[in-house]
C-alpha cells in the first residue's frame, strides 16, 4: 500500500519520528499476559514533525481533532496479537493509514434528481399515511 502519495512523504520518513513503547496487554492470555509486554502505543508528534510541512499539519490536526492531544501528540496503540513484533507493524500500518485518510482530499457530492418511481412511491405512502390518520379521527355519529 502506498502512503502519503499526496504529499510525497516516504512512509520512512515518518516512521523515523515516531516513538515506540511497549506495555503489558489487558485481557485474557494465561501466563504469557502477565510477563510479556507485547502491546505497542506509539506516539506521533504532529505540531513539532519536521517531515510535515505547516499545511499538512494543520489539516491532520483539524481532520484527527479527536484523537490528536492538546500537545499535538498522535497516538495508536495494538495489541490483538501476542508477538510485540506483530502488534508494532501493525501499528505502523494503522498510523500511516489514518494520517493517509486524513490527507485524501473529500470528494464533493453530486446532487442528483429522485427517480420518477421514488417520488411516486413516496407519495403513495404519503396518502396511506393520511388515510391510515383520518380513519382514526372521531366522527359525529362516534360521539353519540
């Protein structure tokens, strides 16, 4: 998969400033959980990055709001496979694939006419609706 092709940002590049921690995975796992720490977090730091230019940042920070700390710090943790080798690739795929997200630009929705069918269908509900209410009004022979 390739990475930042907007940009022209080799994924090396990137992974040269991210910074690496292991810790001990939550969950069930017998007698390895409690020994191995296999579960990575790695932590981005988008404001002070000196690959990203000023524009690129403001727009991961704006785009990645909620998941980017006030200190400008990205952070992705991964720990669905016991080998710590495995859960730090896979964290490097996830991190490159949400700053590749983020920087994709949005495509602009084309506003389209209802088919003649839809409209004709909606109408028809429409009036089963309205029968289906009046017939539920009272009458004045009800009252009697």
């Amino acid at each position: 998969m390739e990475y930042l092709v907007l940009n022209n940002i080799s994924p090396d590049e990137i992974i040269k400033e991210l910074n690496f921690m292991a810790v001990r995975s939550s969950g069930s796992g017998g007698q390895n959980v409690n020994k191995v720490s296999s579960k990575v977090i790695i932590s981005f730091d988008v404001k002070s990055s000196l690959v990203l230019k000023e524009q690129i940042k403001e727009i991961l920070i704006g785009k990645l709001k909620n998941r980017i700390s006030q200190k400008g710090i990205l952070r992705v943790s991964v720990s669905k496979d016991r080998s710590q080798y495995n859960n730090k690739m896979a964290a490097i795929e996830k991190l490159l694939l949400l700053l590749n997200n983020a920087l994709k630009p949005e495509e602009k929705r084309i506003a389209t006419k209802p088919t003649k069918a839809s409209e004709l269908k909606r109408i028809l509900n429409k009036k089963a609706h309205s029968v289906k209410k009046s017939d539920r009004k009272r009458t004045i022979s009800d009252d009697e």
